[in-house]
C-alpha cells in the first residue's frame, strides 16, 4: 500500500515539474525574476561586431589587490602579455623628437657638388677669372663635355692589318659586304684597323643592327658613341658654403644663357 502511495507522488510530482519546464503552469520563475533580462537575449539589433584590434577587446588590467584565479596562475606569460597590450592601447602618442644640434650640423656640412655650364671657350676664361675671386681653391673641377652626334657599331682592332684581313674575309664569307676598315691614320689610335660597320643616329638603332649581325653569325660588334668636335666647359663647385653659393649666384647673372644644377653622375 505504502509503495503504491510512493509511486502516485512521485508520478504526480515528475508531471508538475514537466508543466513547469514547458510554461504549462504559467511563466518560470526566473521569467518572473528577470523579465527585463529575457527580453533583451530577444533582441539581436543590440549586437554589434568589433574588429579584432578595438580597445573593447582588451581584458582590463589587475590591480595588485585582485587575487589571481588559478588558470592565471597556471599561464602568467598570457596575462603579462594582456597588461602589455593594455598598456601599449591605452598610452598616449608621443611626438617625434626634434634633431640635436649635432644632427643639424652634420646635415649642413653634408658634401654637395654644383655645375654650372656649358660654356663656350671665351666665356669660360671669363667665367673662370671671376672664380678665382671666391678662393675655393680645389673646389673647383673644370671639364670639357662633348656631345654625342651619333654611334658606330664596329669590330674592335686586333693583331694590326693581318688580323682585319682575316676579320674581313669572314664577314664577306658571312654575307656581309659594307663595312669600312679604319685606317692606321685615324686620329683615335685605339681603333685605327677597326672594322666600321655602320653609323646610326641613335643607340637604339645601332643596338638594333647588331641584333642583325649576331643572327648571321657576327659576335665581335661593339657600340661605340661619336662625339661632336666643339666641346663645352663646365664648372663643378664642391662643398660651397652659402656665401659662396651666394657669391657664385651673383658672378653667374653675367651668363644667362648657362644654368646652375646639380652635378651630374
């Protein structure tokens, strides 16, 4: 009789508890608690994703009075680095720091070299007088520059006039019959007994024929550029301080005609 008793109350008490779970007996106590807190876990729209570097993801940092848990005792290396991302977060930018005195005058006396040209033969003996006026000294580098009128693609010269012959017997064995052979007479003694074969206005063009050579079979052609035979003087001033930079900006009024730019390479 007693187990029967036992069986119905526990049997009445499992389906209370099931109405419970299932809101057939009306709302759950937590519900009755915390209304407020069920209807905002309904409201998606308060969700927002944060990129992976916001400041928002930083644990906060200890104090010294909290207690470690045990799973930061168990990893101190990944709570320092924590406080260290905190840290570095949360500090302010600092400005960058202005040169020293030192840095400022090793940026003064930097070495620098200006040129100043292209002269004609009169007025660089005019130029160069009133140079000599700033004493630089050898700071000043004169030079004569040539411009390039145009390129030849030649042979270069070896062992004299047996070894043109020999050099143009093969490209007539080749196909190949206009070239010119550079006499002993010439004024460029580096290649009197050269093998001439072309002339052309630009390198492009001139490098465009050797291609054509080397597909007959020619593999000793070389570029070399023509210069004209008037050359221009041009000045070069190392290391000017500015009141001789400013002492050379007067002097060079008197040319118009040249420009001041940096030194070529």
């Amino acid at each position: 009789m007693k187990l029967k008793l036992l069986f119905w109350l526990l049997l009445i008490g499992n389906g209370i508890l099931f109405g419970l779970q299932h809101g057939y007996l009306g709302a759950a106590a937590s519900e009755r608690r915390e209304p407020q807190r069920l209807v905002e876990q309904l409201r998606p729209e308060l969700l927002s994703i944060l990129p992976p570097n916001s400041q928002k993801l930083v644990p906060p940092v200890r104090t010294q009075d909290a207690q470690p848990q045990p799973d930061d005792a168990a990893k101190p290396e990944q709570a320092s680095g924590a406080t260290s991302v905190a840290s570095a977060a949360t500090a302010p930018a600092t400005a960058p720091t202005p040169p020293t005195a030192p840095q400022r005058a090793a940026v003064a006396v930097a070495p620098s070299c200006t040129e100043v040209g292209n002269f004609s033969a009169t007025d660089a003996r005019r130029f160069s007088s009133q140079l000599a006026s700033l004493n630089l000294g050898d700071k000043i580098v004169q030079k004569l520059t040539q411009d390039v009128t145009s390129h030849m693609v030649y042979i270069p010269p070896q062992d004299g006039r047996d070894g043109v012959d020999r050099r143009t017997a093969e490209l007539r064995r080749l196909g190949i019959g206009d070239f010119y052979v550079i006499p002993e007479s010439f004024p460029n003694p580096a290649l009197r007994y050269g093998v001439s074969l072309g002339i052309f206005r630009t390198e492009e063009a001139a490098k465009a024929y050797i291609g054509q050579l080397i597909s007959k079979g020619v593999r000793s052609a070389r570029i070399i550029a023509r210069r004209s035979g008037a050359g221009k003087q041009v000045f070069q001033l190392h290391d000017l301080t500015p009141d001789a930079r400013a002492a050379l900006d007067k002097i060079k009024s008197a040319f118009p005609d040249q420009e001041i730019r940096a030194c070529s390479a």
